[in-house]
C-alpha cells in the first residue's frame, strides 16, 4: 500500500481577482484557529476562507508564476 504525502501545493499564483494563491491546511488549523478566536464553523458559516487563513497567516502568497495549473485532484483508492 503506496502512502500519499500529506501536504500538496499548486498554484497559478493567484486566486480570481485576489493575490492570495491558496492556504495551507494541516491537523493544528482547526485548534489553531478557535485559539485565535475564529473557529472553523464560523468561517464556513460566513464563507470566509480568505479571512480565516489570513487569521492565521496560512495564506499562500507567490504572485503570478505565469503558468496554468488546474485545480482538479483525483485519487484513486482501491
């Protein structure tokens, strides 16, 4: 059994019209933000994600690498 790697990152560098590319979610994100005062529910419920990793300086920021990367991920498990 192939174990995936836990963290993955690709990015054309920005996200629509906002220079944030993307975040960074690990297993600390959820305790991390309800420390910060700003739990996870809350950001859903509101639809905040770019406020909630901004709240946690989680955000990815590269600028525009130029490239055209898709925002699609398949995994196969068997």
């Amino acid at each position: 059994m192939a174990l995936l790697p836990r963290e993955r990152c690709d990015t054309d560098g920005i996200d629509g019209a906002a220079e944030v590319a993307g975040a960074m979610v690990d297993g600390t994100t959820r305790a991390r933000a309800a420390k910060a005062g700003y739990p996870l529910a809350e950001a859903l419920r509101r639809c905040d994600g770019h406020g909630f990793f901004a709240a946690l300086g989680d955000q990815i920021v590269t600028g525009p690498t130029l490239t055209n990367v898709n925002d699609l991920r398949a995994i196969l498990i068997r």
